[in-house]
C-alpha cells in the first residue's frame, strides 16, 4: 500500500499543473545577487489597471498563476532603489512564461524621512523548514540563544545535560547560518549560552534535512541565522548592552563591524556574556536492596558563575570575477564556576537513618579555535565547484572537589571523606570537503561532492581520595582513554522543476565510519567499522498564491558523543554518580513528514521510527554499594508522532496574537535494569504570543509556554512552563531600548519521574534560575545599506555537534 501512496499523489500533482496560466520571473540588484522581499506588480497594458501584487522570495523569484489571456507588463519597487518594469507582453494565457530577470539600481539620493514597518510572522514555513523570527521578539532581547531556543516550538532544552532535544528527539544538529558547527553538543551548548540572542535574525527547525548535509542526528537541524544587512559598499556595525538581575547579576556585551568592499570584505564579531546563577536540585530514589526498602532524599543549593566569550573574524577576497577564497576563524572561552552544598537523608526500613552533607567545588573550562579557508570557482557555464579545509581544535578542563561528612540517626559526627577528580579532554578535527553544483537544462539542478573527517581526542579522569595529608588514586575509577573516529562521505543530490509549481528534490548519501576507542596502554575499548546507506526525498507543490504542499521522508544516524562513550564519573550526592558509556551505538532514524500551509497557518504530520535509541541519565543500581550511576543507555525502538499548528491571529489594529500547537506520541520498548520496559506517552506543547503596538513607537510582548510530560527512557521529563513580558521602545536613529521580565511566576523548571510500577523509584526537580529582569539597548551606527557576509559553507561545521563535556 506504501508503494502506491507516493505515485499516486505524484500523479495528481502533475495532472493539476497544467490548466492555468503563469508568468513568473527573478529581480536581481545590480550585482546580480537575489533580491528577497521586493514588491512586485502585473499590470493590464489597457486599461493600466493593476491585476495581482506579489513579494518575492529568498531567492528573488516571484510568480503570478490563473493569468487570461491578455497584454501586461510587470513593475518592480524596492526602498532605496529605483523602480524598474518590463516591457508589455502578450500572453495566451496558458502554460507559462518566464520573464527576464528584473534589475533594480540603487537610487543615487538618501531618503531621510521615510519609516517603513513590517513585521514578518513570528513562525512560518519555508521550503521543509519551521522558521521562528526571532528579531521580532521583545522578551528575548538580553537573553542568550539557549534561552530563546527554550521558546521555540518543538524545541526542549535541558539546561542539566546541556542538550536539546526536538519533537521528543535528542539527535539535535547545529547550525549557524547554514552550515553546522563541528563540536560536540554540550560543547555547541556552552556557545550558545554565550552567545547573545540581540545578534540572532532567525531560527530554522528542519526535521527532514536534504543528502547534501551529513546524516548524523535524528531529531534533524536547528539553524542559528545571525543578523546582517543588505546592499552595497561601506561599513557598518552593531552594538548591543544588555544588563539583568535574576538570582545574581547578568550582564552582556555584543559588538560586530562589517566592512563590504569591491573585491575585498570583512567582518569581525565579539560577544561576552557573565551570569550569577542561584539553582536548587531536589531528588528521591527509593528501592530494595534485597534486605530492606532504602529511600534517599537530597537537596543541593548550587551557586555558580558563568564567564564567556565568542569571537569570529571571516573575510572574502575576489581573486576573479568568478573566483572567491574566503578565510574564517572563530571560537570561544568559557568558563563555568559552581559552588554546591548538598544534604542527603538516607531513611531505611530496618538499619538505622543517616545523614551526608557533601560540599561540591566544581570548575568546566572549555577553549575553541576553528580555522577555514575556503575557495570557489563559477564556471562560464554556470558550473559552481569549491572546497573547503578546517582545523578545529578544543580543550576541556573539568576539575572537581568533594568534602563529605557522615553522620548517625542522632546527627552525630562519625566520619568524613575527601575526594577530587580531574577530567582533561583536548580534541583535535581536520575536514576537508569538495562540492560541485551545475543545471541540467532549465528545470534540474545537481550537487554532488565528498567530505573527509578525521577526529582524535583523549579522555584523562584521575579520581583520588585523601587519607590523612596524601591523596592517592582509585584505580577503579581512573582511566585514561584514547579516540580515534574518521567519516568519509559522499553525496548527490537533484532538484527537479517538475512544472511551475512542482519541485521534487531527491537524494543519496554514504557514510563509512571507523571508531577507535582504546586505553593509552593500547587495550580496545571499542573497535568498529560500518557504512551505511541514506536517501532522502522531498516533494513540494505550490497549489495556488495561498496553499502550499510537502511531503518528505530521510533516513539518519545519530553517532553518540566522544564523551558518551568516553569513561568518566562525577558525583550527583554521595549515592548517585554520572558516568560514561563506552558500549553506546549509534541510533538509526526513518522519517516521513507532510507539510501544509494556508497563507500564515501551518500545518504538518510527522512518523518516524529509531532503532538503538540514544537515551541520557539512565539509571542502573550497584545493590551491593546502593550506589546508583546515571549513564547513557541504548533503548530497542521508538516510535514518534508529531502533529503542529501555528498561526496568527488579528485581534484588534493594535493587539496580534501569534499561536503555536505541538501534539506528540512516543512509544518506547527497550529492557532496563532487567526490566522489560514498554511504555507510551501523549504530550503537548503550547507557545502563545501576544503583540500590543502603543502610540509613541511602544510594544509590547506577554508569551506563555507549556510542555507536558515526555519520555526519556527510564524516567519520564514533567510538565513546565513559563510567562515572559518585553516592553520596547524605538527611538529610531538613537537606537532600541527593550525591558524584560522573564518566567515572572518562577514556574520553569525541569522535573522528572521513572515510569509506574519500576524497580527504582527516580525523582526530582532542578530550578536553574529565578525570575530575570533585563534591559537592552541597541545601537547601530555606520553604513545601514551595506550587504552581510557571503553565505558559504564550512566544511568542519558538519560535526560539531559530538564535542561534548
């Protein structure tokens, strides 16, 4: 039935596509470069009336359907252009007629008095991609880009593991303007919780991603689009203050300057961010360990800092008129400081009660430097070949102290113990890639290219504990590890204009993978060697003006992280360590997904299945210590079904609501502690915007968000959600002053639950921060017309994503 499905609808799409009439074409600038947004006009030569308004694209097409018969002509304007038009043409009405590219020439004037407004949707969908506008938020200005990624529909953050997960999916890639960001995701979530959202335009959820990016990552992309202007020579700049108040003070900084030039661009980009942070972690186990019931309950108050900064420097150079070689360097320094006492009340049902107090010292270092060079060739024929070599190297440094004090049922004391663990792991990655586009005819485009990555690391864990005046090392839990990983990959990839309104975009790519992991001693850990197989399709159909449809399937693996893999442990409380998994595999993910949009409202269904789930904090219990360790775990199979609505709503001239629906069902079948586990769970997230436009340039933003429980293996995550306020106020050429108040009613919190009837009972919360206030001011000064960067891609920026702490 599955195999008739896809043709049949091919074919109805094919059969419509003819019986209208289209004209359609591209506007260019007059460096040829795509216009978006432009405003475009057909107009009826006889009677000069006006017969169908359109914006063009991303890519600066636009397209006119269900045109008679007639003579026209097409008018183009843009601010600060100068309006253009075509000549009059006929047109018979049906089939189509491609118009030539339509070039808009800068006016020569400065207009000075002119204030044009237009605000986008704060959600649409762009060919297979969720986009949430971000610069059209009030409440998250000041914030950082983890915080605004915690809003984003489908979008979890869990701030404990530093991951993100999506639709109930951890397999989360990262992006930065379109090409990915080759670190770790714990190490991708220490930049983004540095990175200020003030320097964000956009943020793109892709679930289904084409052949042409790496398979790795079963949840799909999450793309960070950075903010940049547009259109000719200059120089220009940015620069953005923010300062807060929650449990502590926050603070931070963003400055950016462009420079666009003939032959010759740069850019250079410098944030920083420091936060006080006040959290609480409240978490019960209960079990039997055979003798008698054990409950343990534990409450830690974890004060900490974080200091952070982010750089990137790029620049383009044309050596020819079709020859480009670009630089990059960019990176990162944070540093992550907590203090956190901890009380532990071990209660059992026939040896007597005690009581732990542990005092946590606990620093994570992270440095990142990533070097590109970059170099492509247009040929005459409109061929596009360039490659791509990147160095990325990181350092972990994550030292840990531990003072514990034991005491009997009369709070008597009868003991203390002192440890400490010392966990270094510098990584090292070399990329080198090479990708060719060309058209075949006017209908099909093909890119096709080869990707090499050749990743090497060391993990050193000492963990010692001090008898009298000397510290001497536990062999049981100091190791020292040694990875080697290479991925060679290879793509092709088609789009297909089937018609005017139909595109089919297809494609194959081949991963081999090579894992490594031994002791320094040369004892293998893991030793293996695979290569699989990924096609993804993609099927969009434009109906008309206002209704667009897409359905796609994609197959992807998600590889675990270096330091999932890698040994390590830490303490939790004196019972409860995280520790890492050397055993992992990795997740294979299939994917079907329909999407359907009706001018601003959005639709869409999503299936897949994962086999070998990659699951976090999966507890397993030593009964003969009652010590728990939390690690990584593989679960059997999941299955997923995904459902979202979003769209706007006008309620008033002044009052706008932006609404977003997210229904989801998990089925998770796995074995766990020796328990056969199989359990399903129905979940809802819920993102609702309010936009109120006051007189006198004032707006405000009231945002509220909800998310029901979800499963993560073991346990399940509870519900949470959290009410934001922004008020803004734009003094045009003096800038743009934004105050916040985020989760005014302090509900955000993460809490979990092991499912019903398990052997272990697991519990908690973790509060990481109070209600937090902010003001933001932005100011922009220099050349506001200048273009951004050119948009290219990174080669190392494909596996970022597995540098973890």
């Amino acid at each position: 039935m599955k195999t008739l499905i896809l043709p049949v609808l091919f074919s109805l799409l094919i059969t419509t596509a003819f019986s209208q009439g289209i004209i359609q074409g591209k506007v260019h600038d007059s460096q040829a470069k795509e216009m978006s947004f432009a405003n475009v006009l057909l107009w009826n030569k006889p009677d000069s009336a006006m017969v169908k308004g359109v914006v063009s694209d991303e890519s600066g097409s636009y397209i006119f359907t269900e045109i008679p018969k007639g003579e026209y002509y097409v008018e183009v304007y843009n601010l600060g252009y100068t309006k253009s038009s075509t000549p009059v043409f006929s047109f018979s009405g049906t089939g189509k007629n491609n118009l030539a590219t339509i070039i808009l020439v800068q006016e020569d004037t400065n207009l000075e008095e002119v204030t044009v407004t237009a605000t986008r949707p704060f959600f649409e969908l762009v060919q297979g991609k969720m986009v949430v506008n971000v610069a059209n938020s009030i409440s998250a200005a000041g914030l950082s880009v983890i915080d605004v990624l915690d809003r984003s529909p489908g979008v979890m953050v869990n701030r404990q593991s530093n991951s993100l997960s999506v639709l109930g999916k951890n397999g989360v890639v990262i992006l930065m303007n379109g090409h990915r960001f080759r670190m770790p995701m714990e190490a991708a979530y220490q930049m983004l919780a540095g990175l200020n959202s003030s320097d964000v335009e956009k943020i793109e959820i892709i679930t289904v991603p084409p052949a042409n990016y790496d398979a790795d990552g079963d949840a799909g992309f999450i793309n960070i689009v950075m903010k940049k202007d547009n259109a000719m020579v200059g120089t220009n700049g940015i620069l953005t203050i923010g300062q807060g108040y929650g449990s502590g003070y926050n603070g931070n900084m963003s400055f950016s300057l462009n420079h666009q030039g003939p032959k010759f661009s740069w850019f250079g980009i410098l944030s920083s961010t420091y936060v006080d942070q006040e959290a609480e972690w409240e978490a019960f186990r209960g079990n039997n360990n055979g003798f008698e019931n054990i409950g343990i309950d534990t409450y830690t108050d974890r004060f900490s800092t974080r200091k952070s900064i982010n750089y990137q420097a790029g620049f383009d150079y044309k050596l020819t008129t079709n020859t480009i070689i670009s630089g990059l360097l960019s990176g990162y320094n944070n540093r992550w400081d907590m203090t956190a006492p901890t009380i532990t009340n071990s209660n059992y049902s026939i040896s007597p009660d005690t009581l732990v107090t542990m005092t946590t010292v606990e620093v994570n270092k992270w440095s990142h430097i990533m070097g590109n060079i970059n170099l492509q060739h247009t040929f005459k024929n409109g061929q596009v070949l360039s490659t791509n070599v990147d160095y990325l190297t990181y350092k972990n440094s994550n030292p840990s102290w531990y003072t514990i004090m034991n005491y009997n049922e009369s709070n008597d004391l009868i003991g203390s113990e002192e440890f400490r663990i010392t966990k270094d792991t510098p990584i090292d990655l070399w990329v080198a890639d090479m990708n060719h586009s060309m058209k075949i005819g006017k209908s099909v485009s093909v890119e096709s290219g080869v990707r090499a990555t050749f990743s090497k690391f060391t993990n050193t864990v000492v963990f010692e504990e001090k008898f009298g005046s000397d510290w001497l090392i536990d062999s049981k839990f100091t190791n020292d590890a040694l990875l080697n990983e290479d991925i060679l990959a290879a793509f092709s990839t088609a789009k297909i204009e089937l018609d005017e309104k139909t595109t089919l975009n297809a494609g194959l790519r081949y991963e081999n993978t090579k894992t490594n992991l031994t002791t320094v001693s040369g004892e293998k850990i893991v030793d293996r060697n695979y290569g699989d197989f990924f096609p993804t399709a993609f099927l969009s159909r434009k109906i008309n003006a206002d209704n667009l449809v897409q359905v796609s399937y994609g197959r992807r693996i998600t590889r675990p992280t270096f330091n999932q893999m890698a040994p390590f442990v830490f303490f939790s409380d004196p019972f409860t360590f995280f520790a890492g998994n050397e055993n992992i595999l990795p997740t294979y993910t299939n994917t079907f997904k329909t999407d359907y949009s009706y001018k601003s409202m959005i639709f869409f269904v999503q299936y897949s299945t994962d086999k070998n789930v990659i699951a976090s904090f999966q507890p397993s219990l030593d009964e003969e210590t009652n010590t728990v360790f939390l690690r990584t775990e593989n679960l059997d199979q999941r299955k997923t079904v995904s459902m979202m609505v979003a769209f706007p709503l006008k309620i008033t001239s002044w009052w706008e609501t932006q609404n977003n629906f997210t229904a989801n069902y998990q089925r998770v079948n796995s074995d766990l502690n020796g328990e056969v586990y199989e359990v399903d769970q129905k979940g809802i997230q819920v993102v609702l915007t309010n936009t109120f436009t006051l007189p006198k340039k004032y707006t405000i933003e009231l945002m509220g968000y909800y998310i029901s429980p979800t499963i993560n293996g073991y346990f399940n995550w509870l519900s949470r959600g959290f009410v934001n306020l922004g008020i803004q106020k734009d003094f045009e050429k003096s800038g743009i002053l934004r105050v916040s108040c985020n989760d005014i009613f302090e509900t955000s919190q993460l809490r979990w639950r092991s499912f019903e009837g398990a052997e272990l009972e697991f519990s908690g919360r973790f509060k990481f921060e109070k209600r937090v206030f902010m003001a933001t001011y932005t100011y922009k000064f220099g050349n506001s017309k200048i273009k951004g960067t050119r948009d290219r891609k990174v080669g190392s920026q494909e596996e970022q994503r597995r540098v973890t702490n």
